[in-house]
C-alpha cells in the first residue's frame, strides 16, 4: 500500500470539509493507497506533470490535487471548496508551491 503524506495543512483543510465529503476523501484515499483509479478523477497538468485531481460533488463541489509519482507515496498538495466553474488562480499556485516543495526533498 502507498503512504500518504499530507503537504502542510492538507490534512487540517479535510477535517474542515463536511462529514460526507470527508467520507468520500477517504474512499478515494483508500484505493490511490492500494493503486486503484479514484472514481471521480483527472490529471490536472497546469500544475505539474503527474498531478491530479478528484472531483468531489456533495451539494458543493470539493477538490483534492494530488501526486502519486514518487516511490510509493501519495502526496495531498491542496484542498478546497470550489466556489466557481473556474479553478481560482490561487488554488493553483498555492499546489505548484507545493509540488515544488516535494520534488526538492524527493531528488534530495
């Protein structure tokens, strides 16, 4: 099974979502750790090649971008409530930070 590791406040921003989007973050969750498709997912490449994105729709709409490329792990860049039918400029940037900040500790 893959690791998770929850990049900054990933973890603290699902304890946030609602009970049943939680819930489903951690179906999803649960087959990315044993290598199965999510249900609801696609690559999401404006932010790196390998990041993806699962598409939560519970009354509102809740995003999970994530990777998966590095030796068995499955990294949670961001999460968040979508607001709008366009992913907000600052969503984006805040999992490019991110997925920089993993690749420098994994080529390290």
């Amino acid at each position: 099974m893959r690791k998770v590791v929850f990049e900054a406040d990933t973890l603290a921003s699902i304890r946030e979502f609602p009970g049943t989007a939680r819930l489903r973050v951690g179906y999803e969750l649960d087959r990315l750790q044993r290598d199965l498709e999510p249900e609801n997912g696609k690559p999401f490449s404006s932010i790196g090649q390998g990041v993806l994105e699962l598409r939560i729709q519970i009354g509102r709409q809740f995003r999970v971008i994530y990777v998966v490329k590095f030796a068995g792990y499955v990294h949670f860049l961001h999460l968040f409530d979508k607001k709008s039918q366009k992913t907000r400029d600052t969503d984006i940037a805040i999992a490019k930070q991110r997925l920089q900040e993993v690749m420098r500790r994994c080529w390290q």
